[in-house]
C-alpha cells in the first residue's frame, strides 16, 4: 500500500525531463515521428499525451535533406575575399551568406547574421559539425514551424497528444555561453502572456511575457547535451493549452522594436 | 517486487524540477536557506544533496533589504527631465540611474542599462512590482554571488550539499518574451566548455560552451511561474562538480569582446 502510494497516488512533484536514447543516425526522408517514437518505446519511457518533445534542429534538417555539398558551391567574389581575409573556407561563407537575408555584425572572423526566417544567430545557424562527413554542411530547416507540426502530426497518427519544439543552439548578446532555444513549434503557443494582470499591490507585473518556449528548449538540452548523441528530450508535467495555429512568429521581435540590430 | 522495482530499481529517468511551495512573504534578515529547508520540509519534498537550488533574486533582495523607499529618493535633473518627457516617475528613474553604471540604449520610454555588476537589463533590474507596498522598489541583490554562497553555506549547515542559483527575469535582444537567467551562483560552474572537444568526423564542436546556469535559472522558471507566490525551483538530477570558488563572472562578456553594446 505504501509502495502503491508513492508510485500512483503520489506522482512524481513538477516536471520531468528526460532523453531519447538509441535515436539511430537520421538520414534524408526518414519519419522522425515514428523513430522517436519507436526509441523512447525501446529505452522504457515511451511517450505519453502532454508530453513537450524538443527536437534538435540537426536532425529534422537531415531527414529533410536540408545538407550542402561544398563542392557544389560556388562562393561570390565577397565570400572569397572575406574569407582569404579570416582564413575560412570561402564555399561555407557563401552558404551562410545564402542563409541569411542581411548581416547584422562582421567584426573580424565573426559574422552574425538574420536568417531568412528572422533568426539573429552567428553563421546563420550553419552547422560543420556532425555533418556526417567532412565538405558537408547541414543549414537549417526552411520552415522548422511546419517541420514541427509535420512531427506533431506524426506522433498523433500514433496515438500520442505531444508538443514539438525544434530547437537550435544560439549564443545571445552580453552574455556568454550558448543555450538552446526555439525556432520551430508545434501544438502549443511559444509566449505567456501577463500583460493587465496585476500583483497583490495593484502593480502590473515587471515581467509582461515569458517565452516558454525557449525555457522549455534550454530544460531540454540538459538531458540532451551537445556532445551525447541524443537529440530529443521529453518534458512531461507541463500544463499547455493545445494550439494547432502556434508558430515561432510571436519570438520573433520585428526590427522596428529592436534596439540591437 | 514490481511495485518495488519501479520504486527503486528503476528510478525517474533524467531530470525532475519541482518548486517550493509555502515560502512566507520574505523580510529583512530572514535566514533564506532555513527557510526553504523547512519549507521543502512541509511540502513532503525535503531538499537532497546534488540539487540545484535556484531562488528568484527579489527574495534575496528582501531578505537583505535591498529595498529603496521612493520618498528618500531626490532625482537629478536629468531623471526629471526624462521622466517627464515619458510620462515616469522621476524618483524610480533615478534609482535605475544609480543602480546603473552605463546606459546602453535609451530610446522612447525604454532604458538598457548594465549594472554595477555588469549584467545587462531594462531598468537596472529594478522592480516596482511585488515590493510589498506602494512608494518602494526592490533593486538587485548587491553581490549576487555572495547571496548564493550564503544560501549554499546555510543549506551545509542544515546538512545538505546543494548548488544554488540566483535568478531573475531579463529581455533579450532580437527575441520578445522575457526568460529566467542566473545573476550568481554558488557550488557550481555556470559554464560547462566543449573547447577543444571534436565530433566523431574531426570537426570541433559549433557549440563551444554551454551557460548550464541560465538554461538551470530557465528550467526552474517552468515550475516557478512568475505570478505564483512560489521563488523558489529545485532541479534534482543534474549532474554537476562541487566547485566552491564559482562565480556567475565567466558569463559577463566583456566590453571589448561584445558586438552589441
């Protein structure tokens, strides 16, 4: 009875977090829904309706293909003469050029840029890393909102009511050190919003809207890690209101309210 | 035995985040750490060795009686003219003024300020929600670090070996909605650095050190809530390395190496 009760009757308090082992190697046009799926089946947490699934954008660009041979690559005379200046392969600037639609800072070897979906990240998010071979690159996914909801859609043809969160790596201004956060969502809205509430003394509150969704990606990464290869996490416990017309638009502060770009 | 194995032999996989409910409203010289021992207590979620304690900053402040009384506040001309032009009350504008020790962006009614400490804020951090009356703001904890090692030295001497975290609630730039980060940190490293590492293809890793500390700060954020009366998160399951001499300083980009500043 005893063991019952801290089992069922007391569940456990708050969140858990937890990682998606044994994700395979993910190759172009494979069902991430169903993988993800099938290997938290195998490592005994299957998924469960209300879980928050946060997927690491590397693999939804690879299963979408969204991989660029360098040696189809043919940089502009910028590209060439920027990079011959920072000692870089002048075919990956001319891919995180191509990624972005204008770039914010180029001081010295360092070029932060807006991607065409209004993301402000070094290189355009383009990753060299786990590429899966060297003259490759993975770039992001054109439109990790419909990546997300393809994976939502996925998991419910499954039987399973989850939010999907595709999320990057980014380093943030002032502070250093990255963390992950959103640039795709599905099923749940990215923001709450306090604002015309007001606190017990007839102030409104200070913090007017907090963006879940990159909390929610950041909780993630602890258990995914960057180095592990385990690129999805599981957060179940957290209350949402199931939104199908969510998309990463409201994170995204239009430049005419923006101080830093 | 089944009831038992998941019990015991088999237990929560990854992290779990939880907050503390029952803290008292916090005043002048209250032992923080004592009171969210006893606090964890009641709630039947005792605090454990290898948790990661993370406590909203205004609690800090309070219990240090980092609280200005507004009517003790004489602003310079500059607040005043500025106010007026905005609409503000003069004497708030000048506590953000003195908690500041640069103005990094002041356009319309919106002040970026970085702080004695050196983190980056609308407003110096200053708060006039939750101040516990009318006519008072809470500003920063002085040395936020210190208020962390206090906290983590107070929980040793209740016998339990937890990191802590002080967070509060910052804008970004390029993103709307606001999110939980760590202004000090006490027991732990806030940084965990890959510098150095390479993938299984010989690449060094994009992701070149992860700000475990704010995706933490985040994390607790989840359970906290900003309106809930509840300040207090703790992460049990995180893996992390006692190190006493810690600081949130390796977080801080310096001036010289900041794009956007």
């Amino acid at each position: 009875l005893c063991c019952i009760a801290r089992c069922y009757v007391h569940p456990v308090p708050g969140l858990q977090i937890f990682g998606v082992p044994g994700i395979p190697e993910i190759t172009g046009g494979v069902d991430l829904a169903a993988t993800i799926v099938d290997a938290a089946i195998a490592a005994g947490s299957p998924l469960a309706d209300g879980d928050i699934v946060v997927v690491t954008s590397k693999i939804v660009s690879k299963s979408e293909g969204r991989i660029i041979e360098l040696a189809d690559v043919e940089p502009s005379p910028f590209a060439i003469e920027w990079s011959a200046e920072w000692d870089k392969d002048p075919a990956v600037t001319e891919v995180v050029l191509r990624e972005a639609k204008r770039i914010v800072r180029q001081v010295g070897p360092v070029m932060i840029t807006e991607t065409h979906h209004g993301f402000v990240c070094a290189n355009s998010g383009v990753d060299q890393s786990s590429s899966g071979a060297h003259g490759r690159l993975v770039v992001l996914p054109a439109d990790p909102d419909a990546s997300a909801r393809r994976i939502r859609a996925g998991f419910a043809e499954l039987g399973v009511d989850a939010a999907v969160i595709v999320s990057d790596t980014f380093g943030r201004a002032w502070r250093e050190g990255q963390t992950d956060i959103a640039i795709g969502i599905a099923g749940m809205q990215p923001i709450l919003s306090y604002i015309g509430q007001f606190d017990p003394h007839g102030h409104e509150f200070r913090v007017q809207a907090v963006c879940l969704a990159d909390e929610l990606a950041g909780a993630a990464e602890l258990v995914k890690g960057n180095i592990s290869r385990m690129p999805v996490g599981v957060i179940r416990g957290f209350q949402w209101d199931v939104d199908d017309d969510a998309t990463i638009a409201p994170v995204l502060r239009d430049q005419s309210r923006d101080l830093f770009r």
